[in-house]
C-alpha cells in the first residue's frame, strides 16, 4: 500500500525532531556536510523548507531567495510546531493530486522533496552535532528510488552533486546520501570517520551558486542551490 505523503512526513518529522531538539547552542557555529552552511544556517535552511513547503502544498506562491532568522527565542519549539504545519499541510485530501510552485510539478514529487529535506538534513544535523539519527524504513524505501529518480535532471540543474562513491556492502541510506552527492562517512574535524569532502547544501536548494551540492532543488526554479 502506497503510504502518502503526509504520513511519510510524520514519520520523518518524528526522526528528525530529536536531533533539533538536541541542538546545543554552543554548536550552532560548527561545520556540517553541507560545507557552505554551519549547524545555524543549516537549521535556518531547514525551517525555511518546513515553512515554504507548508505554502506549496497549499498552491500558494513561496520566495526561497530570502532566508528569515528563525534560530531566534525558543527556535527548537517552534520548529516542532512547524514541522507539525507541514505534516497538516501534506495530509489534506487532494494534495498529491494536480501540480504546485511555479515549475509545476507534480504535487507527489514536491511532497518527496521535502520529505527528503526533512530525512537528509537531519542526518547533517545529527553528523554535525554528534547526535544519533536513523530514518524509518517505508521513509526510506519511499525516497531511495524518488531521489533516485530525479538525479539526472537534478546534476544537470546543478542541484545535485555527482555521486560519492561506495562501496557494494553501502547500505539503502548510505546509497541514497551518496546519490545526493554527500560522503556517508562525513565526520566533523578530529573525529573518527572521513571529514566533509562533498560539501552538500539543503535537499529543496534555495537561491545560491551552482557550485554548491545538493537533493532536489526547489519547485521555484530549476537553477537554484544544491541540497
């Protein structure tokens, strides 16, 4: 049975808000795999998608060309709720019908990419801040073969980056951050493991340069970021 979209986001939202929630203040300047955001602007990222895609599932105009501050006050709430909006926003009759944003795509495939975002940004988040994260499996049987998918037309869009290499023993989760371009084996600086070396940025990919890394970019426009 296919699960929808706005159960696949209650899923990931679920795995995803303990390692926010985790966050320290003192390691919001450290470095992550995305190599042109700290652990702040890499939450700000992440709010914006929450808060942007609530807005496309709902057919209305969003600008991912400004980033407002939301690691502001008690942030770590607020984006429980938040997240809470986009579940809300993604489990409404109707949504996966018809296409949203202006690229008009398909309103399934805009629903992947934030689950994406959600999924591969929390684990940036976790490898950064030395939290544990693991994605639930229908999370993951969904979003292998969609961003799977869309990797072609995304490289070509500069969105993603080419793919880390990996061995045959990966498993499904260390294929899928491959696929985006990230290093399944990123560790910060003096830990254990391989340092940052694809220096990937969000999955939905707000305004930025083409030399950055990424999942899926946005439904906006297809020049956008990498994730």
């Amino acid at each position: 049975m296919t699960q929808t979209i706005g159960e696949l986001l209650e899923a990931a939202a679920d795995r995803a808000l303990p390692v926010v929630r985790g966050i320290d203040d003192g390691q919001l300047g450290d470095g992550t795999p995305c190599a042109e955001y700290d652990v702040r602007a890499l939450v700000n990222h992440l709010f914006q998608v929450v808060v942007n895609f609530q807005a496309l599932a709902a057919r209305e105009e969003v600008d991912f060309g400004q980033v407002p501050e939301f690691v502001a006050g008690d942030w770590r709430g607020r984006f429980g709720d938040e997240t809470a909006r986009l579940v809300a926003a993604w489990s409404v009759p109707g949504v996966e019908e018809g296409t949203t944003g202006q690229m008009e795509l398909p309103a399934r495939m805009v629903g992947l990419m934030v689950l994406g975002d959600l999924t591969v940004h929390a684990w940036d988040l976790a490898r950064a801040t030395g939290a544990d994260f693991v994605p639930e499996g229908r999370v993951l049987d969904e979003l292998g073969p969609g961003l799977a998918a869309m990797a072609p037309q995304a490289r070509e869009m500069k969105v993603f980056g080419e793919p880390f290499p990996v061995g045959d023993g990966a498993s499904a989760f260390e294929r899928l951050l491959a696929v985006t371009g990230r290093d399944p084996g990123w560790r910060p600086t003096g830990t254990t493991g391989t340092t940052g070396t694809t220096g990937t940025t969000g999955t939905t990919g707000t305004t930025g340069t083409a030399g950055t890394a990424g999942t899926t970019g946005t439904p906006e426009t297809p020049g956008t970021a990498r994730a």
